[in-house]
C-alpha cells in the first residue's frame, strides 16, 4: 500500500507490524486524522471554479513502484501543455494535493507519500508533475513541494527496500526513540522491553 511509505520513513518496525504482521492500533492522532479526512476523501463532493476543477478520493497505481492507493485530492488546472482528462474540454496540469492533520515534519515521511502518488499518477496520467502540494490542517498552511530527481530517487529506493523487507517478512527490532510516545503501536511494540524479539507475534503467540 502507498500509504505505507509515511510509516516506513516514521519507523520501519512501526511500517511492518502494520503491513506485514498485519497488526494496527488507533490512539488520538489516528482517529483525529480520519475525521479530518472525510470531508476531503468525499468523492462525492465536486468542486469546480473558471480553468479549475478537483477531483477527490483518487485510486492510483504504479507498476514501476508496485504500489496502488489513493490520493485525496487533485486538482486540474487548464493548461495548453496539460493533459486529456476524459470528459473534460481542453488540456489540464494535474497536481497532488495531500492533507494531513498536523504540521510540517522535520523528516521526509510527508514528502515521501506526496512523491510516490506524484509518480503513480504520472503513470496513469502519462505526464510530468513539476510540483504538488500538502495542506496541514493545523497550520492552516499549503506546502509546495519540488517533485525533484533527489526526491524521486530517494522514493524509489525507499520502496525497494520495503518491498524487500516485505518479500523477507522482516520485522526490525524495537527501539525506543522519544517519537514512540506519539506511535499508535505503542503498546504492541512495547519498545522499551521488545529489544530482542523479531516479530510481535512471537511475543504474544509464541512459546
Ligand atoms: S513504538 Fe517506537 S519503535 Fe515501536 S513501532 Fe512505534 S515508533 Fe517504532
């Protein structure tokens, strides 16, 4: 799942007790992020202003990074150098718009899941994307984001070895950072006492 690169890039135990131990917990910043995401995740809610249109709740996929989702928001915006959008006259430039609930992040795990839509969207869209956005519904702020080959690079080889992991069932140990007390897995992960166990399963099935 694309959505998987945000955690992966939080922590990679927290991504793998999600996607391949299959284990989830809801805390405060979970449920606070999904009722957040309704109004936008509605598809049907159109909004259409002059050269200017959005389409929500948008599936996607890449068979270049062999990752499918969906993306909030995209907004279409007339241009002679855009695209064909089927039904829709004239040619569009798309570009990702990405909410979330808090505010802008010291590290890539943001940017990380708004470059992996940007790239499976170029491929269903059969485009360039230059640019996209993440909104922050604390800051009440847009971000522009460079969709630039460092970023795209840094993606790509980010889903490889998720990919990797994923294909070896690859749990990583548990440490305790001081961003554990934000974590939703918290008390499945137990950081502070699961050093040594590679998968949580063992821990609460095992011998
Ligand atoms: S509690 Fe800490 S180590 Fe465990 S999954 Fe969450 S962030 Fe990672």
């Amino acid at each position: 799942m694309l959505s998987g690169i945000q955690h992966f890039c939080f922590c990679k135990r927290s991504w793998s007790l999600i996607h391949v131990e299959q284990l989830w917990e809801e805390n405060y910043y979970t449920i606070d992020g999904m009722i957040k995401h309704e109004k936008v995740d509605n598809p049907f809610i159109k909004e259409k202003r002059k050269n200017i249109f959005y389409s929500r709740s948008v599936p996607i996929s890449s068979s270049k990074l062999g990752l499918n989702g969906i993306i909030d928001m995209v907004e279409f915006i007339k241009d002679g150098e855009g695209v064909n959008v089927p039904g829709k006259k004239g040619l569009w430039k798309p570009y990702v718009i990405e909410y979330k609930r808090g505010k802008e992040k010291p590290d890539l795990r943001d940017i990380s899941q708004l470059v992996a839509q940007v790239i499976c969207l170029e491929e269903d869209l059969n485009c360039h994307i230059e640019k996209s956005f993440i909104y922050y519904f604390k800051t009440n702020t847009r971000l522009e984001v460079d969709i630039d080959e460092e970023k795209r690079e840094f993606v790509i080889d980010t889903v490889k070895e998720m990919h990797d992991m994923f294909e070896n069932r690859i749990t990583p140990d548990a440490e305790f950072y001081k961003k554990c007390t934000l974590c939703s897995l918290y008390d499945l992960c137990m950081p502070r006492i699961t050093k040594k166990r590679k998968s949580i399963e063992n821990y609460l099935y095992g011998d």
